[in-house]
C-alpha cells in the first residue's frame, strides 16, 4: 500500500499579524475525496472553537502559544469546500497551513491521534507517536509553533518536505510543518526542528490510507480514533 501524500509539497498560507477574534484558514487546493487538514498556530487565543463540520485532532497551549490540529470530518465533496472560519476568546495574532490529501484506496478518513510537547529552548522536539493504525505506509508530520518573531530555520532530519513561517513582531508568532513518507511503519519520534530559543509547542501526526478486504472484496476502512 502507498503512504498518502499531499497534492503539494508546500502548505496554503493564512493569517493575520494584528489581532483578530476569528480566524478563516484558507483551504489548500483539493478535489473530490481529498483529506482536509489545518495547522492553526495563535499567539495567546484563549480557547479555540472550530466550526461546523471540523474536528479536532488535538490542540494545546502553553506559555503564551497555542498549537492546534484539525480535519474537516467528512472528506471533501467537491472542488471548492468552504474555508473553515475558527473563533478565539481572546483576540490574537494567528498563522495557519492548511494542506490537502487524496485518499483514493479508502475513501474514508483514516488518523492516528497526534502527541503534542513543549518547551522553552532552540530545539522543538516533536514527541514520539505510535499509530493506533498498526503496521501501515504512513504519511508522518511533524509541526510547531514558536512565539514572537524568532526564526525557523530546519525541520527535522529526514523531513524534507519542511515550510515555515516566521512571526512579524514579538507579539506574533511563527508556524512550521514539515511531513515525510514512511514505509511499513508504526511509530515515529521526529527529530527536533532549529529554530531560536523561545517557547513552543510540537505535534506529530500520522495519516495513512488502508484498503480492507472482506470477502475477498476491497471496501473502505474508516478509522476515526483520537
């Protein structure tokens, strides 16, 4: 089986340097089938509230910098799905990528939940995740978000598919993803990405597309954990 990949290598970019109570995360380009999913980095947003028929694979906050992953639940019915618009409780600087994901051996929606750390110092570290999938091909991403303007400036090794964004003033913030294909897998422990030292937050994250057999016959294999 063939590990996903992104329609592009590089993420849609949206966002906003002053601050805002909502946040619309332009789409990346898709088709029919394709898998929908935002990395939404804000500064201080409070709490987040995606919008209908969007989910949340997994979202935290600390020090100042909130990181938060998330999928439209039900895979795109057409060639232009509305940009989801999220909500902050606090007004604040925000970065988004947003990528795109055919899913043509399944048709269904198939994620690991994401393991996500912190800290304060020149080296995010995306934490080790171990698939509830099993023993797949897995698109791995590895993702951060680092306070105020302070450079991003590599991903993790082996990542080489890496996109940053860095803030614009000390109250803004930067956002970096990065993904990779693995083969047969079932866990991964991304390397840290470089970057200056401030605080942080980092995700991994595995997306995989299975065919299940069932009497001999192919079907969709939908897997919707977190």
């Amino acid at each position: 089986m063939t590990a996903p990949t992104p329609r592009s290598a590089t993420p849609t970019l949206s966002g906003s340097a002053s601050n805002v109570s909502t946040a619309t995360a332009t789409l990346a380009p898709h088709q029919t089938g394709d898998y929908l999913l935002v990395f939404l980095a804000a500064r201080t947003p409070g709490t987040i509230t995606p919008p209908t028929g969007w989910a949340t694979i997994k979202a935290g906050a600390s020090g100042g910098v909130a990181l938060g992953l998330y999928q439209q639940s039900t895979l795109a019915a057409s060639s232009s799905e509305t940009s989801p618009q999220f909500s902050f409780t606090t007004a604040t600087t925000y970065k988004a990528h947003a990528y795109s994901i055919p899913m043509p051996n399944s048709g269904a929606i198939n994620r690991a939940s994401a393991n996500i750390s912190l800290g304060n110092s020149a080296a995010a570290d995306p934490p080790s995740l171990t698939s509830f999938g099993g023993t797949q091909d897995y698109l791995w991403f590895a993702s951060m978000v680092l306070s105020a303007n302070s450079a991003i400036t590599a991903g993790p090794a082996g990542y080489s598919n890496f996109n940053a964004n860095v803030g614009s003033s000390g109250s803004d913030c930067g956002i970096a993803t990065s993904w990779k294909t693995g083969l047969a897998s079932v866990t991964e422990d991304p390397g840290p990405f470089t970057n200056a030292t401030n605080q942080w937050l980092a995700e991994t994250l595995a997306i995989w597309d299975p065919v299940t057999v069932v009497t001999g016959r192919p079907t969709s294999n939908l897997l919707l954990g977190i």
